[in-house]
C-alpha cells in the first residue's frame, strides 16, 4: 500500500500517466463545431508545413481559428518540449461543442424565433514522427 495522504498519492499517479505530446487547445470559439469538423478533418495525419499552407489558403473562417490553434500548438513543442519543428505532424484533432448563447428575434405575426449562436472548443494534438 502506498504511503502518504490521498492527495499526494493522486499527484504521484498523474505525474506519470501525464500526456506528453504538445497540445493547444481553443476555447469558446463562436464558431459551430460542425464547421469547424469540416477543416480539421482536412488537416488530420498531415505534417505540420502542409497543415499550415491548407490552413493559409482555406477560405473557411474555422481556417483561420485553427491556424492560431495550429500555430500556438507548434510553438509549444519547440520551446516547452524541445522538439524539431521539421518532424512534427498533427495527430489528433476534436473540435467539441461549447455553450450555446439563445437569442430571440420578433417574427411576423407576433411571433418569437429562437437564434441558436454556438460555440465550439478546437484542440490539435501533434506528435513527432
């Protein structure tokens, strides 16, 4: 049995069981996750150089989210986990559904339409090949 307090134990665990590849991860983005499925789906299991120039020349909106995504992901593996820039491809991409904002608009007759404005959380894994 192990010794110490639970919280330690708990801290002990996680240490190892700790996913080490370099992550970014995107949250609240007023963008549906739908949409945003549709480009990451384009960029998944490519190297990291094609992965940014479909990003650059997608003229998607989620394109450009996913890019600052893409990027920010990138720069965490060079300087948090000193990995070679050159070896790297993107290995798992989710685009979750965030909270959704209701909104109302008048329509004819007195009636109410309910407006839907979604948001999404994007995450982009890399790994090293």
């Amino acid at each position: 049995m192990s010794k110490g307090h639970r919280s330690q134990i708990k801290r002990e665990r996680n240490k190892t069981n700790r996913d080490t590849r370099p992550q970014a991860h995107a949250k609240y983005v007023r963008l549906s996750d739908t949409k945003a499925r549709i480009v990451l789906e384009q960029i998944k299991g490519k190297d990291v150089k094609t992965a940014t120039a479909i990003l650059t020349y997608s003229p998607r909106y989620a394109a450009e989210v996913i890019g600052k995504v893409l990027k920010s992901a990138i720069a965490n593996a060079e300087n948090n986990l000193g990995m070679d820039v050159s070896k790297l491809y993107v290995q798992d991409v989710v685009a979750n559904q965030g909270p959704t904002m209701k909104r109302v608009r008048p329509r004819a007759q007195g009636r109410a339409y309910k407006i839907l404005k979604r948001t999404s959380h994007i995450s982009v894994i890399l790994n090293e090949r």
